[in-house]
C-alpha cells in the first residue's frame, strides 16, 4: 500500500477546537477538488487558474487538494503559489511510493477525508473533521492538465443537484488547439522551452488535434441525442455525489472508490454507480482538455481506451455490465463493419483490375456523399472549427486518415485478446508521453509502399496470364460473391449514416 504523507484540516486548529464543544452545529456545503498531478509543474496552475475563475452557488464554497503523486519536480511549490495567486483554499497532499498510479492518488484523497479502512488501528474521525466530511456535498474529480470553463462548476453543481438520483456529471469536453509554431520568433530566447511546452504546434499537430477535437465533438453530440447519459464520466471533469462514490465502496469492499482492475478506471466506476445512480453529461459545462499531439501519443492512449472497454465488455470476473453495453457493443460492430468494408473492398478492386473484370457503377458514390455530409456536418458542430478543418472533412480526406488509424488500434486491441499477456495501458501510454518509446509510422508506410509497387510490378509483368479466360473465369464467382457481400455492408453503412445526419438535425452542440 503506498505511502501517504498526510494533510492539515482545511481550517486551522484553533477553529477546530472552537467548534468542538457545540451541538447542532453546521459547516456551510461545499465542494471538494481532487486532482491528481504527477510531475505537473507546467499545467497545474493553469488548471487551478480555471477554478479560481469559477462563479459558485450561493453559501456553497471550493476546496481544492492537489496530490502531488510521486513528483520529482516542482509540482508542489507551483501548486502552493497558484493556490495563493488565485484565492483558493488549497491543500497539497503528496503521495509516496504509490504503484497505483492515478487511481492511487485519487484514493488518496479520498481517505483523506473520509478514513481509511484499510488501517490497522481504529481511528475515530474527530468532531471538525465528521462536521468537514459531513459538509462536503461534491466531489470534482479533474485531470492537473485541463481547464474548466468559466461557469462551468456551477452548472455541473446545477446539473448534479437537480435530482436526488443523480450520481455524477460530466462536463462537455473540447481540446484545447495549440498555437502556430510559426507565431514564436527564431530569435526568442524561449523558443525551445515554448515549443516543449505544447502550448505551440506545427500544421501536423494542430490538424492532429481537431481529429481528436471533432471525434470527441460526435461522441457528446451522440450521447445528447440518446437522452444525456452517459456511459463513462470521463476523469478530466466530472462532479460526483459522494454518497455514490461510497456506495461503490461498500458494494464492492474497497478501500476507496477508484479501481486499477482496468485501464479505463473512469468507465469501471461509471459503471458500478449506474447500479443505483444516473450519470449525465451537462449540456452547458466546458472543459478544455489537453489533446494527444502526436500519431504514437495518440495511438498509446487509444490503445489503453479501447483495450479496456473490451476488457469490461469480455470479462465476467469483473462483475459490472452497463446499462448503455448495448450501446457499447453495436460501437464495436460498427468498428468491425467499417475495417470489413474497406479491406474486402481492396482486395475485389485489387484482384477485379489485376485480371481486367473491374466494371464502374455510379450508385457507388451514394456512400461517399452521405460520409460527406454526415463529416461536414460534424465539423461545423464542432467548437471552435477552423474553415481549412470543414473542407478537409467535406473532401474526406482527414475523416478518413483518421479512421484508419482507429481501425488499425481496434484490429490491435481484439487480436491481443488471443495474447497471454496483458499489457499495462498506463505504463505504455506515460512511455510514448515521455518519449521513451518512438512511432513505427515511418517503416508501416514504407513496408505498404513496398507492397504496392511489387504487387503492381508482378500484376502487370503476368498481365497475360492474369487476364486470361482461365483466370477469370475461376475468379469471376469469388468477386460476384464478395462485391455482392459489399454491397449488403455497404447498404448498412449508408442506412446508419442517414440516421445520424437525421438526428444530427437537433440543436444540441458539442
């Protein structure tokens, strides 16, 4: 278990010992912050900027615990000034030797406040500190590298009070674009540390991050117009009820509300309080989030996602199923059917050129103009789009490149079930973060160039053989069959497309 180094009382100790000895007394409601930060010096006090500017309910009041989790930098002291700078009431707590990583610093905190059951000796919570426990009516959980939007915490406050049966709510996520590389002078004595930084990117990575940015715009925009809930509150910013939190707890004998049983800890909790509780997504709240600046981050972080949601959809030890895991299911045929449909439709027009039987059919295009209307409309939803973003997904050229690099991890993630051996999402995602580890883009591509030219040197050097009746008419039943197997998928595939550019007609936004 690891090693926690303890607290003070958000109040003094002189106010402790006041109230001490009086009955029916009261602490005003409040809302506590867990954030945990490791090695977070260059975001934590942009996000504890964030809630310094947040509006709060009337009589309701913010307490903030950043956990200092295994840091080796300045996180803490940065912390501490921010706190100071923007009027928080903030406390620093600081883990040691905590192998649970995230998970282990949110419980932290958790025990923090309400006890540790794990300890060996009784330990009775003193007067100040049941009246503290009592007080707290919610807990934000945030990432140390978002941000929420002004406002944003009152109506997650709104949205969570609004119904005793509500056990979290999350707020809508955008990320945050960086700025053109170009606007830094050569000459800037900081030009290296800005660029480090990832407040600045290149035209790569800022088109990298609205792929992410729209993909995240179409999955909120899909679980508004199935009702508002929601089948994971994402850990970036999400307001909890306690009493849900605790109700995991005693369900499931833990020692504290967060799991590392999996590598989507936040859909897991999820999950175990839909048991009893709502979880919604807040249809006004804000929070701008940090986006994946490279093809190997962004990969390593999908892979640890996507490996963990089949994870819980596969594994009965778990003992936790979701009321949305028919939702969650027809996401991952869906999956299934667009890399189906796009490698069987390579391979008919491969062998149908290679042996002169490829014959052009405008009813073709029918698929092509939904995606594109279906993307651009997506696009223009998407906050903060940029002109260049919607014509890139009217043309589909960037929808598609972005496809096949979730295709690619999902083929990834369901052939490493057959695997023995399971891989850790957290170490493997913190490696390419770090970059420890490096991209194998640059040698797939030239093994596909590879491919192509000697596939095309071969086919035109048979080109004879390959066109000859023989051949076509022992491959003519083959690509009858599978071009009418396409055909079935792809009337499918448009069908889908419609209903979501129907729905799609809604006011609601990302």
């Amino acid at each position: 278990m690891e090693n926690v180094v303890g607290i003070p009382n958000i109040y003094n100790d002189s106010t402790a010992s006041s109230i001490s000895g009086v009955r029916n007394t009261y602490m005003k409601p409040r809302i506590v912050a867990f954030i945990p930060a490791h090695n977070e010096e260059k975001s934590i006090r942009d996000c504890l900027a964030g809630l310094g500017d947040q509006s709060l309910p009337k009589d309701v009041e913010l307490d903030v615990i950043v956990i200092a989790d295994n840091c080796t930098d300045r996180t803490e002291e940065v912390a501490l000034e921010a706190g100071e700078e923007f009027n928080l009431r903030l406390k620093v707590l600081t883990t040691k030797n905590n192998k649970h990583r995230k998970v282990g610093a949110l419980n932290a905190a958790w025990k923090s406040i309400y006890g540790d059951p794990l300890d060996l000796y009784d330990k009775k919570l003193t007067i100040f500190q049941e009246y503290y426990k009592n007080s707290v009516k919610a807990i934000l959980g945030m990432d140390a590298d978002s941000r929420l939007a002004p406002d944003a915490l009152f109506e997650l406050w709104e949205g969570l009070m609004s119904s005793r049966n509500i056990g979290g709510v999350m707020a809508k996520y955008t990320m945050r674009m960086p700025k053109k590389k170009s606007l830094i002078s050569k000459d800037d004595t900081h030009y290296e540390a800005k660029i480090a930084s990832g407040e600045y990117g290149g035209p790569i990575t800022r088109w990298w991050t609205h792929q992410q940015k729209q993909d995240m715009a179409s999955w909120l925009l899909s679980l508004q117009y199935s009702g508002g809930s929601t089948y994971v509150l994402g850990g970036q910013a999400t307001l909890f009820r306690p009493e849900a939190l605790q109700n995991v707890i005693d369900e499931n004998k833990l020692d504290g509300p967060w799991q590392d049983e999996s590598d989507v800890e936040d859909m897991l909790l999820t999950w175990q309080i839909q048991k009893k509780w709502k979880t919604l997504i807040s249809p006004t709240a804000r929070c701008f989030v940090d986006a994946m600046r490279s093809y190997h981050t962004f990969r390593q972080q999908r892979n640890k996602w996507q490996s963990g949601t089949v994870e819980l959809l596969t594994n009965s030890n778990i003992g936790v199923k979701s009321r949305h895991r028919g939702r969650i299911w027809r996401s991952q045929i869906k999956s299934f059917s667009d890399l189906t449909i796009r490698l069987l439709f390579i391979l008919l027009l491969v062998t149908a050129l290679a042996t002169n039987q490829f014959y052009w059919s405008w009813i073709w295009l029918t698929p092509i103009a939904l995606a594109s209307i279906l993307n651009t409309i997506l696009a223009l939803k998407t906050p903060m789009h940029r002109s260049i973003d919607v014509i890139l997904a009217t043309l589909l050229i960037s929808p598609e490149i972005y496809l096949w690099v979730n295709l690619i991890t999902f083929a990834n993630v369901w052939l490493g079930k057959l695997s023995a051996n399971k891989k850790d999402g957290w170490a493997i995602q913190y490696s390419a973060e770090r970059g420890q580890t490096r991209s194998k883009l640059v040698e797939g591509i030239l093994v596909i160039v590879a491919l192509v030219a000697i596939g095309t040197y071969l086919c035109i050097d048979h080109r004879a053989f390959l066109t000859s009746e023989t051949v076509q008419l022992a491959v003519k039943p083959y690509l009858k069959t599978g071009w009418n197997i396409l055909t079935y998928l792809t009337v499918y595939t448009s069908i889908a497309m419609l209903y979501q550019i129907w729905t799609l007609r809604g006011r609601h936004s990302a």
